[in-house]
C-alpha cells in the first residue's frame, strides 16, 4: 500500500489549474497551425494567426487564453493499493482549485445554487469530479476546465437502434449547426455513444478532453472519428464562425455497451481553447 498525502494532491492540483487556464496544449496548437496553413478563408486563415498569437501570449504571460476560465471538471484515476493520508480526497482537489483559481487570478465562474441565489462561491469550487478506482498505486489527474460557451450547446439524444448511424450522424451535425459560431470554432468534437443517459454524457466530456491526435482503439469508432471531422468541416461555419473549413479540428469518438432497446448519443465541445493539464502521484 501506497501512500499518498492530500496535501500533495491539494498542490498538483494548484499548479494544473494554472496550467490548464494558461497553457494551450502543444497538440492543439500545432493542428491550429495546419489549419492556419489548409484554410482557404483570408478571414478565417487571419483569425487563426490570432488564436495562435493569443495562445503564445497567454503561455509567457501565464494569463489565462479565455477570460472564461470555466468549471474546473477533474477526471480522477485513483489506483487501488494507493492510501490517501492527512486528508479527504474530495477536499483535497476542491482545495486544490480554490488556490490555483485564486493565487492565479483566475476568473471565479461557479456560483453555489444553480437557480434562485446564483451567489459566486468565490473560489471556483466545488469542481466537478469524476473518481474510477483503477489498479496500482498511483493517482493520475486530468484536469480540463470547461467553459459555457462551448458546453451550453451539449446535447444529448436517446436515439433507438432503429435510428443507426445516420440518426447519430444527424444528431452530431445538428449540434454543430446549432452551436454554429457561439462555441468559439475551431472546435474539439466529443461524442459519446453507448450507455444510458449519464453515461453517453460522461463519455462525450472524456472524449472532448482527449488529447488532440489520439484516435479511438477501435478502427471502425477511428473510422467515424474521421467522418464526422470531414462531415464537420464540410459545414461551412468556420473558424469563429465567419465562414471557412477549419470548423473543428477534431472529433473524437468514446463508447461504451448499451441497453438492447437504446442507442443513446451525447456531443460536447470544447472550444479553440481546448484546455487539460495532467499529473500523475
């Protein structure tokens, strides 16, 4: 048994939450830079120059790429033989946020009741946490802070088998269609089919969070994941939506067994600033 100590977990997640709002991924970058170069739009080949002198700025400054620095959202693999001391795991994390969000005037975007108060909590806590307990004696933590922008326009569809994949290709395109200019294109495309309800959503947040490149074990589900990028681009919206190809530069595809009777399908997006820091205990 392994131990690890909360503080450290609190400290980690400090310095992703700086991280994730301040450093656009490599990956990202550099398939904005091939779109910069394949976009036949003037106007969408300038506003790409100016997401990746954004993105340049934001990284030596260490100031955040968005002023929305969204919902801290932490995927949590916490090995099995790993023993949390001095502290609550949960508590550890939200602690965690609250000082990087507030060391690193990051903006405070969560507010403590959703529909009557709307009272700021002040510390961008609580995060929203998602926990498996995996084997080994490690903790590895992803953390991708989500904006609204992008996730207002999710969608999710409890499709039946009947539908099959032209009724999943047209809930994805319709979500694009809708979304259109307001999830600040060009956009990471996550798409989760499979499960029930909370699954199919869960699978669409973890594939939006991929890192930019990786492809789906599945050759069929990489196959799709091809499709919908060309169906996606082929859209017309654009780079922030004034018109182009580069709409999306990825979409990424997760997918899990499901009921005989359903076919549920969840989309959700990240933004240009697709944003995730990594560590791992």
């Amino acid at each position: 048994m392994r131990e690890i100590a909360a503080d450290d977990i609190r400290d980690a997640v400090a310095k992703m939450a700086v991280q994730a709002c301040c450093v656009l991924p490599e990956a990202m970058k550099e398939k904005l830079r091939e779109a910069e170069k394949n976009e036949p739009s003037p106007t969408g080949r300038e506003i790409l120059g100016r997401l990746l002198e954004n993105a340049e700025i934001a990284e030596s400054d260490m100031v955040p790429i968005c002023q929305d620095t969204g919902l801290a959202v932490v995927f949590a693999d916490v090995g099995q033989d790993a023993r949390i001391i001095g502290g609550d795991f949960e508590q550890a994390i939200n602690a965690g946020i609250s000082e990087g969000y507030t060391k690193g005037y990051l903006r405070k975007s969560c507010v403590a009741e959703p529909l009557f108060e709307r009272a700021n909590t002040k510390d961008n806590t609580p995060a929203i946490i998602h926990t498996r307990i995996v084997p080994g004696d490690k903790i590895k933590l992803r953390l991708a802070p989500k904006g609204a922008g992008s996730e207002n326009k999710s969608v999710l569809k409890m499709l039946v088998p009947a539908d099959g994949l032209e009724g999943v290709k047209k809930v994805v395109m319709d979500a694009i269609k809708a979304a259109g200019p307001n999830s600040c294109p060009p956009m990471v495309v996550g798409i989760g089919i499979g499960g029930n309800m909370e699954r199919a959503c869960l699978l669409a947040k973890i594939a939006a969070a991929r890192d930019v490149g990786t492809r789906n074990s599945d050759p069929r589900y990489a196959a799709l994941e091809d499709e919908f990028l060309e169906m996606i681009n082929k859209s017309g919206i654009g780079p922030q939506g004034l018109g182009g190809e580069a709409t999306a530069v990825a979409a990424h595809v997760e997918w899990a067994p499901t009921h005989i009777a359903s076919l549920p399908v969840a989309v959700n997006i990240n933004c240009h600033a697709a944003r995730h820091a990594e560590i791992e205990l």
